[in-house]
C-alpha cells in the first residue's frame, strides 16, 4: 500500500505537506508544537487535524504489518497463489485483511477439522467443484472407512458438507457480498428480557431500525440496556436473501449436487456465517459509535476548557449538602484560599448571617455554587441573602462533576493536606469558576461531565483521544511557568509528568524562572523538550518581554527587529499595511510564521479565552413549579449529544433542547448551532415535575 497517496486521497493534503509532516511526527515532534510552529512545513494544518492524521498514519502502517504477517503465514504453509497475494495487497481495511486470511488461520477444532481427519476433503471438494455424472451416494460410499471413524455413506456425505459449509464461510468473497447485504438491509431489532420491567430504556424494549440509518447514541443505549440485562438485541437480515446471494455466488449447476450444496449453504449461513457477521456488524457499529460519541466528548470538553476565565475576582464557593453542611471556601482573585466554613441550610439564620459576614469581610465579588445534592436550597439561601446584602455581588451555578473525584485524590492531599476532603471540593468549585482551564486539569477528562456513554467506550482509546484534546486546550491558551501546578505542566507539549514536578522542585529552590533558557536548567529537560516545550510556556515579570508572549525563541531574532522597526504594541491597522509576503522574504522566515508573531506583537500576552462568553451570572432564583409552557429564558448549555443540548435555566435540572428544537432550518447536529458554554435564549415546551423533564426550544 502507498500510505502517502491513500492519506494524500483521505486528507486532500499536498504531497510535499504530508510527506514533512509525517517526517516531523516520526522525528518525535509534539501534535501542539507541529500546529503551532511548524505551520509552513505543515501547509498551517490545525492540531486537530494532525491528530486525526497521526491516528491515521498508525492504523495504516498497522494495515501493512499485519498484511506481510498474513503473506509469510501463507508463504510458509505453501499455499501462496498469484490471486492471493493481490487480494491481500488490495485490501484497504484490517477487516478485508481477515477475511482473506481466515482459510489459512490456525483454527481450533471444528466439524470440518474433524471431518478432514476421517479422510472426507477429497469427497468435499469432488462434491463443491459440481462436475459429478452420478449420484453422490455413490461417490461416498469409497469414503466409507470404519477405522477413521466412517461407519456409513451417510456419515460421509454429513462430513462432507460440514467441510463445504467451512469453505463457504471462510470465503473472502461471500463474506464480502453478505457484509454488504447486513449493512444495506440489516436491522438492529431490541426487546425486554421483562416487558413489565421499569427502566430508562423503554423505548428500546420493542425497537428494530435499518442497521445504515441508526444514530450512535441508540447504539450505545442499546448496548448499555443488553448489558444491564434489560434487553436482548440483535442484527435482522431477511434469510432467503442472504441465501440466494450465496447461491447466486456459488452457482448450483450441477443436478447431482445442488440439493445437498443448497442444505450445506443453509448450514453455513444458520450455523458460521450469520453468528459471525452479526459479531461483526455489531462490533462495527459500536466502535462507529464510539468514535462519534468520543468526537462529541472531545469537542464539548475543548469548548469547556477553553470557557473564559472570571479573573481577578474574589469567590466564595459553596459545595451543598444536607447532613454533613454546607462546605464554604472564599478565594482571592489568584486562587489562594482565604478562609473556610461549614454552613448547615437547615439553619438558614445563622447560615444567612456567616455568608454575609464573610461576603462583607473579604469583599467577595461572585458566589460559585456547585449543582450537586442540596444545589437547590443552597441556590435559594443564597438569594435571599444577596438580597438582604445588597450591592453588587452575584451568583453563578458551577458544574462540579469530579470535583469530588479531585477532592480524594493525591494530588488534592498534596494541595491542601490540613482541609478535610469535602473542603478541598469546595475550593476546586471557585477555581473551576477563576480559571477552569487551570482547575480541571486536575481531574480525569471522563470524570467533568460532559460526555456520552464514556464508560462503556475503549478507554484506553478514551484517554488517549480526551488527553489529546486537554494538551491541545493547555498548549492553546499557554501557561504560566512561575505560578502554573504540576498538572497544568504535565500538559505543555515535551513536558512529563516526571520533568513538571522538577520544574516545581526548580522554583522553591532557585526561585522564580527569569527567562525561558532556565529551563535548560530543570533536570531532565534537554534542548529537544526545550525545542518542544518553551513557546507555550509564559514569564510574565522576567527579563525578556518576548517570554511572556507565544513568540518562539528560535524566532527572537526577527522579532526584534520587527520591534525595532514599530515597537511594541502593533495597533492591528498598521499590520494590516504590511505586506507580509515581502517582508517574509526579507526577514528569511515563513508569512504564516510571521503573521503569527505580528499577532502576539499586537497584544502581547493575549488570553484566547477572554474572547468567549462569560458565565451566565443571576441574583434570583426558580424552581420547577415556576416554570410555564411559553415562558421565555436565557440558560448556559451544559452538554452536548448527537440528539440535543442540555441547558442550565436556573431551576437545578437542565432542560432538553431537542436537535428539531434549535433552529427554524434542517440542524445535522447541535455542534452547527451551540457550544458547551454558550448563553442561549429558549422558550419552555413543557414540564414534567414527576420525571424531572423539561422541554425547551431555540426556535
């Protein structure tokens, strides 16, 4: 296989781009460190892309070495032909792969295997081949041997067919054909395993829907409720159109023949072929959907990453709860802990008075509550409270998936060894608030919340997809080196886990960094890691202007002389005079290279978050018997599905706002119309106080 050509046909990437690109991938080059600094080699492909064609590039190199295995497999049992070996250098998918290979896979013992052993392959293949000129009876009865086993004619032919029936089914071709047929015109059919049984996948207990027309998510449920054991699934082909295409393939020509291949074929179908493709279908379908609700996970987790930052404000951040209090941190504007409380809701004088006492004390600017157990009451307390308080001071509600899942972690106990462990949760809610980028590095991607079906995914596959993404966010946006935590450094491209703990070790011994070439100085940083890993990285008080900006330092020198020629602080209207493709050329570097650090030359030490929308902040509070159908809201979206968005409206239960409900034209799905964070405009449709459903619509 040309592995340049097929990615050159997948990508529609120039070969001279994909060839470099590949080389910068194979010398050991960071995804975030191509993107960004490698743009004119690359033809300025975004890190998503590379992603997708470095995953590309491993499965296809993973194609042509399974593909030579197969070929000295062959070789070495003698059975390589001409037509084999273009078949297997033809074949574009490791499922092709197999199924040529299967004839000639060890097997385990079969009928067939069995068969052979008692001397019937030659009876087999005289019987397949259909070029007999009498009865069959008759040809077997030659076969018929006592001491192998073979007590009758009968017992011959049955060993016969069984043969037969193994060769119909290890056909590449007929697997090939049958594929095709469950694709175009199977079904995935589901039912109870208790019709009278309540659960969540109801709607699924008498479901059947065409195999290429099902949506991922129903894939996923279907899976989850089989494996629950609420349902019983399966994939539905008409089988007399399976068999008249086998027959049709094999072409039953023969009169003394066709009866007895026919029965072998309806064996081969009921007993191999079907079994296995349904194995094989369903696979296919699940790892299909996997990928789509992975995509839809990383897409959902980079728009929560990158949500902008409410900095320089002082938070109080609140973890409800009922038995065990209220857990209460306040925290300055840099994310330092300024004090902690419990407050108990079901003493709503004396918790009214600690929080305004506290608000008053430490001038606090926003209250983060989490939406966790209690969100409600506390919601409600804390209203009432900023109302008696007065001023300008107001609340947000702040997802707080894995906050728990951070609180009992290591890395929390390193933190925060003197809090309690429902305290340091607390803190990772206001945090979340400050800088979510910052704060939910410190989870496991899989634990924030913003994902479908994670837990029955691959995940390793999850992991390394949500990691990839996390690196790409943290590497986006740049990170302090003089304040930035172990987990925030983890994720700088070239950065381990093992070198970001010594760069911490570096500065409490030596103190701030003052440029960037003191990292040269951190044990086990070498140039390559330096190469990778210093244009992400930011000194805001150091010697060097240029450190605090997404300047490379391989670039300084030209843009000195840039800053030489216009100073600092380019006003957009002067760069766009310059004619960038001379100047390019004149400074000896690439123009997409130099639009770049004309970019950060502008504004140096620019947020890309501080162009998203800000949390949705609110001073009242609503409830579910509040809302009507007609009543107009603004709510944050939460989460994002193939089949809707969950939006936060204030009332502790998102809503649905179902993908036919999002915009007044055809939506192929809700990532054309919302992101993760976005403060969107809806009418309730409707309420379902019992079940906890709301309806909402953006049209």
């Amino acid at each position: 296989m040309d592995i340049i050509k097929t990615l050159q046909e997948e990508f529609g990437i120039r070969e001279n781009y994909l060839t470099a690109t590949i080389g910068l991938i194979d010398e050991g080059n960071t995804i975030p460190f191509i993107a960004r600094y490698r743009k004119e080699v690359t033809g300025s492909l975004d890190d998503q892309v590379l992603r997708e064609l470095a995953d590309r590039l491993i499965y296809l190199r993973k194609l042509d070495e399974t593909r030579q295995q197969y070929k000295n497999a062959i070789e070495e049992q003698g059975k390589m032909t001409e037509e084999i070996a273009a078949a297997l250098n033809a074949a574009q998918t490791l499922a092709v792969l197999e199924d040529i290979y299967r004839p000639y896979r060890p097997k385990r013992r079969t009928r067939a295997t069995i068969a052979k052993e008692k001397g019937l392959e030659p009876l087999a293949l005289s019987i397949f081949a259909q070029d007999l000129t009498e009865h069959v009876e008759n040809i077997a009865a030659d076969f018929v041997n006592e001491d192998l086993g073979v007590t009758n004619i009968s017992e011959a032919i049955s060993g016969a067919m069984d043969i037969i029936a193994e060769m119909i089914s290890d056909d590449a071709d007929h697997r090939a054909t049958l594929r095709k047929l469950f694709h175009e015109k199977g079904f995935l059919t589901s039912t109870a395993t208790d019709a009278d049984a309540q659960s969540v996948y109801e709607m699924y207990y008498e479901f059947s829907e065409p195999v290429k027309k099902l949506a991922g998510h129903k894939v996923l449920a279907i899976n989850r409720g089989e494996k629950e054991g609420f349902l019983k699934a399966s994939i539905d082909v008409e089988e007399a159109d399976a068999l008249t295409k086998l027959e049709k393939a094999i072409n039953l020509h023969n009169a003394y023949t066709a009866q007895i291949i026919s029965d072998t074929i309806a064996d081969s179908y009921k007993r191999l072929i079907q079994p296995s493709m349904e194995r094989e279908i369903r696979s296919t379908l699940s790892e299909q959907s996997e990928e789509g609700a992975m995509k839809v996970f990383a897409t959902n987790l980079r728009q929560l990453l990158l949500a902008a930052p409410i900095k320089d404000k002082v938070v109080m951040a609140l973890d409800p709860g009922f038995r065990t209090g209220c857990k209460m941190a306040v925290i300055d504007g840099i994310g330092n802990v300024l004090c902690t409380e419990i407050i108990y809701i079901h003493q709503p004088d004396n918790a009214k008075r600690l929080i305004s006492s506290k608000i008053n004390q430490h001038s606090v600017d926003i209250v983060a509550i989490g939406n966790g157990t209690a969100s409600r009451e506390t919601e409600a307390l804390v209203a009432e409270t900023l109302s008696a308080v007065g001023g300008n001071v107001l609340y947000t509600i702040v997802n707080e998936s894995g906050a728990s899942v951070y609180s009992a972690s290591k890395l929390a106990a390193e933190e925060f060894p003197d809090f309690d462990v429902a305290l340091r949760s607390a803190v990772s809610i206001g945090r979340r608030l400050q800088d979510p980028l910052a704060e939910l590095v410190k989870i496991d991607p899989k634990s924030i919340g913003v994902g479908q079906y994670q837990h029955d995914m691959n995940q390793n596959r999850l992991a390394d997809a949500l990691s990839g993404v996390v690196e790409d966010c943290v590497n986006t946006v740049g990170v302090d080196l003089n304040t930035a935590s172990p987990s925030l450094l983890s994720y700088v491209a070239g950065i381990s886990s093992t070198v970001s703990k010594n760069i911490l070790k570096h500065r409490e011994t030596e103190g701030k960094f003052k440029n960037r070439r003191g990292l040269l100085k951190v044990k086990g940083l070498g140039p390559k890691a330096f190469e990778q890993c210093a244009g992400f990285l930011r000194i805001t008080d150091g010697d060097n202007p240029l450190d605090n900006t997404a300047v490379h330092p391989e670039s300084y020198d030209v843009a000195k002389k840039l800053l030489d020629t216009a100073g600092w602080g380019l006003a957009p209207a002067q760069t766009r005079k310059l004619d960038t493709k001379t100047l390019s050329a004149d400074l000896g570097i690439g123009e997409p290279t130099l639009k770049d650090i004309l970019k950060e030359l502008e504004k140096p030490g620019r947020d890309p978050r501080d162009e998203a929308e800000a949390p949705m902040l609110r001073s009242d509070v609503l409830t579910m018997d509040d809302l009507t159908e007609g009543m107009k809201l603004k709510g944050t979206v939460r989460n994002i599905m193939d089949f809707g968005a969950f939006v936060d409206i204030g009332v502790h239960q998102d809503g649905l706002v179902h993908i036919s409900q999002m915009a007044n034209k055809f939506v192929k799905h809700p990532f054309e119309v919302v992101s993760v964070g976005d403060i969107v405009d809806v009418t309730v449709l409707g309420v379902d106080v019992a079940k906890k459903r709301i309806s909402l619509s953006m049209r």
